[in-house]
C-alpha cells in the first residue's frame, strides 16, 4: 500500500512539473489517477475553436478567389498562430517591461508589417481585400494592453475600434460583388465575423482585461531573453516589407497632426487669383512622353539635383503617366511647384507617400487619391468621381470646381477647402479626426468660414430603436 502511494505521488509530481513547462494547470483527477492525460489550457482550446470555425471560412473562400486575395489570407493564419504562440508564452513568463514588451510583440509586428507590404506601392489588384485584411490585424495587438494607463483601449474596446478601421474596406468589396461574384461577398462577411463576433467574444470571454502573465518565479522578457522571438522569414517571392517606423507599431504617441502655417498661406496665394502659377514648374513639351525616346509612359516634373538627399527611404520620387490612365505622384519631399496641366476626365490621379509637397491638378480627372501623406497640399479643380484621403497625416485639401464625393479614411489632421460649386459634395469620414471644413463666405470679403466635422457621437435607445447625435462641445 505504502509503495503503491509513493508511486503515484511521483505521477502526480511528474505531471505537475509538466503542466507548469506548458504553461497550464492539471485538473485535479489529473494529479490524483496516473495515467490521465494533462488538459489543455481552456483559453488555448478555445482559440483553436475560433481558429477553426472562423479562419475555416476565410480560407475557404480565399482559395477560391486565388492570388494577392489568398496571399493575404495566409498572412492572417499566420497572424493568428503567432498570436496563439504568445498566449501561450506569456503564461510561462513574468509581465515584462516596456523594452520586454516590445521584442514580446515582435512576431506579431513583423507579421502585420508582411501584411502592409501587400498594400504598398502602386495600386494592387484587389486592394480593398488587402487593406481589410491588412488594417484588421491590428485588432490582435490587443494582447499589448497591461492596464489604464498604457494608451490603449480595454482589449475588447481595441478589437472593435480595430475592426472599424477594416471596415471601411471591408464594406467596399461588399457593395463590389454583392450580386457580381458570391465568393468575394463570403470572404468580406467570413472576414468580419472572424472579429465580431468572433475575436471580440473570444477575448471578453478569457481576456477582459489583458493577458495572463505568469506568477513569482517564471521566467523574466526582457529585451535581451527575447531577442530569439523573431517572425518567419519571408518567402523569396513576397516584396520586401517597408522599413519599420520610427515609434513602435503598439506605441500610444500619436505625432503632431497639424500641418504647417506654410501650406495654408500657399493655398491663401493660389485662391487670390493672383499670378502666383508662374512659379510652378510646368510640364513642357521636350517632358512629354511622345516626345521622348529615352523613356516609356514616364513624364518628369522634378529639377535635377546632384544630391541624393530628396530620395525618400521609400523609392525615387517619380511623377508618371502609367499605360496613359493614371498619373502616379509618389515619394515627393519639400516640392512645393509640382503640376499636372494635361489630363483628361478618364485619368486618375495616385498620390502617395509624400511629405511636405503641394500638387496642382489644373484638368478635370475622374479619381484623385492621396495615400500615406504628411503635410500635404492638394489643389484640384473638378473630379467626376471622388478624392479619397487614406493613411495621412496632417493634409489640406481644396477642390476649386466640384466634387460630388469626398471620403477621409485614417486620417488625422485634414483641411477641407470647399469652392460654391462643391459645397453639394457628399463628404464621408472614418477612424478620423481634425477634420476641418472651410467654405466661402457670402460676404464682400470673401473669407472663409471654417466648420469642425464631430467625431464623437452619443447613441441613445429609445421606442424600440438607437438615435444618434454628434457631440458638441461648448467653451467654458
């Protein structure tokens, strides 16, 4: 009897050593019947489920679908695996510091960073797909909540803010292929599920307040312990992701969002009417692509200059009219003359990471957008379908005809400037904020009148429904 006891004490000690090593507690008929397998950590269980049930159907419309639409697919299973590996970690190891937190959170960082790479540069096919799955991903860093005054969001509260963000996106591929292809329809509607309620759940469930560390005695992130949590190797094929920004990708800084007194008094010159477009730089003829033959659909607008020192980390600067559709206006630094004179109404124009610029687009153009911009200028005169906002920082607008749309998407600080003949234009905002609406005033001085868009809300139930009004602020 006494030998049998002293056996299954070493079982029982055997296992509980076990159980620690994998981050879980053995259940009580575990530490008492030998033999009875350990448990799995119900909150690890229960991701697996998530992983399946959901990510099973995202996948199974992707491979459908095929192509960048699979691509990024595959990113957020990998996504999502990371994210269950540090669970899984974080129950083995103390709660780290600041510096710890960070290489902590790498894995995951590099994977979204995978995820952003699909989106960048030129325009690809597809890109609502990418930029919902890409912009949906950063609802998983709320594993990087430890507690009120981080900067972040409670973990559920982060889940849904994060999803609105790709829901801007996401909701686009909807209205896309409604009633053109289902496959497309399934793969938005599994995507958002996958979140909510899927992701939102899942942590108000097992993590309403953030990960679970472990005890006294674990072990201890730092930066130097973690250094080994890498992400996987890119593949050979997959575009080299952007270099990783200045702040952490987790960090609660926000920069400064307003833009310089100096682009507002460029944009006071060219309302005046007065000659002030002697200064730009104008595409002559010898620029020309039909007049050049040391270059194919490439139009340039940028003096030369000995010094590399205007070369965005990003690529060349470039102003381009690719395959006679689209002028492309990309990497500009500092240029304050940049002007497209000859386009028609079936062109479009794609602005992208520019800082500290103003482009005059003095011909109708069916589409403008201005991507990944700080301190930007845009003066146009008439689009026929919309000027889009996306990704930017701290950019002034003004339309000088019309435009019956205007959407703003992640973007703080932007100034609206709005002429009679656009004050109709419908103006959609998302995940925004600074946003400033300037229109002219009917008086003889012709100033104009600024206006601030809410984007604070109170929604109050009331007879069976919501009713929602934007918040409004009064100075004391």
């Amino acid at each position: 009897m006494e030998k049998e006891l002293v056996e299954r004490l070493e079982a029982a000690v055997a296992r509980l050593e076990k159980a620690v090593a994998a981050g879980s507690q053995p259940s009580i008929a575990a530490r008492d019947v030998p033999g009875e397998a350990l448990p799995v950590d119900p909150a690890i269980s229960a991701f697996d489920e998530l992983a399946e049930r959901f990510i099973g159907r995202v996948s199974a419309a992707a491979g459908k679908i095929g192509g960048k639409v699979l691509e990024a697919t595959e990113i957020l299973e990998e996504a999502f695996a990371v994210e269950k590996d540090l669970l899984v970690k974080a129950k083995q190891s103390q709660k780290p510091d600041l510096a710890g937190l960070q290489e902590f959170l790498k894995p995951l960082n590099g994977v979204i960073l995978k995820a952003n790479a699909l989106t960048e540069g030129r325009r690809p096919d597809y890109f609502n797909h990418l930029k919902a799955a890409a912009d949906s991903l950063t609802a998983l860093a709320w594993i990087a909540y430890t507690g009120k005054d981080c900067g972040m969001s409670l973990p559920i509260g982060h889940v849904e803010e994060s999803w609105q963000m790709a829901e801007f996106y996401n909701n686009k591929i909807l209205v896309e292929y409604k009633n053109k292809d289902p496959d497309h329809a399934e793969w938005a509607k599994a995507l958002k599920e996958l979140y909510l309620p899927g992701l939102r759940d899942y942590v108000k469930g097992f993590y309403p307040l953030g990960p679970v560390w472990g005890s006294v005695g674990s072990a201890t992130l730092s930066a130097s312990t973690s250094a080994s949590s890498t992400p996987k190797a890119l593949p050979a094929k997959a575009p080299a992701p952007p270099p990783p920004p200045s702040t952490s990708l987790f960090s609660s800084e926000a920069p400064s969002s307003r833009p310089k007194a100096g682009m507002s008094a460029v944009f006071q010159e060219i309302s005046s009417g007065k000659p002030v477009t002697a200064g730009l730089k104008k595409v002559t003829d010898d620029m020309k692509t039909k007049n050049r033959s040391d270059r194919t659909g490439m139009v340039g607008t940028i003096e030369k200059a000995s010094s590399a020192s205007f070369f965005s980390k990003a690529g060349p600067p470039k102003v381009e009219l690719q395959m006679g559709r689209r002028w492309s206006v990309e990497n500009q630094i500092g240029k304050k003359n940049l002007v497209i004179d000859e386009c028609d109404s079936k062109q479009s124009v794609y602005v992208y990471g520019c800082k500290d610029s103003v482009l005059q687009v003095k011909e109708k153009v069916n589409n403008i957008t201005v991507d990944k911009c700080t301190k930007m200028g845009i003066v146009f005169t008439d689009v026929v379908a919309a000027c889009e906002i996306v990704n930017c920082n701290g950019v002034e607008v003004q339309c000088q005809g019309s435009a019956p749309t205007i959407s703003v998407d992640n973007t703080s600080g932007c100034q609206l400037y709005l002429s009679k003949d656009s004050l109709q234009a419908s103006i959609t905002t998302a995940k925004s904020s600074e946003i400033n609406v300037l229109t002219p005033s009917n008086g003889p001085e012709g100033d104009w009148v600024e206006h601030a868009l809410p984007q604070q809300y109170v929604h109050i139930f009331n007879d069976g429904q919501f009713t929602t009004t934007p918040v409004s602020h009064s100075g004391g």
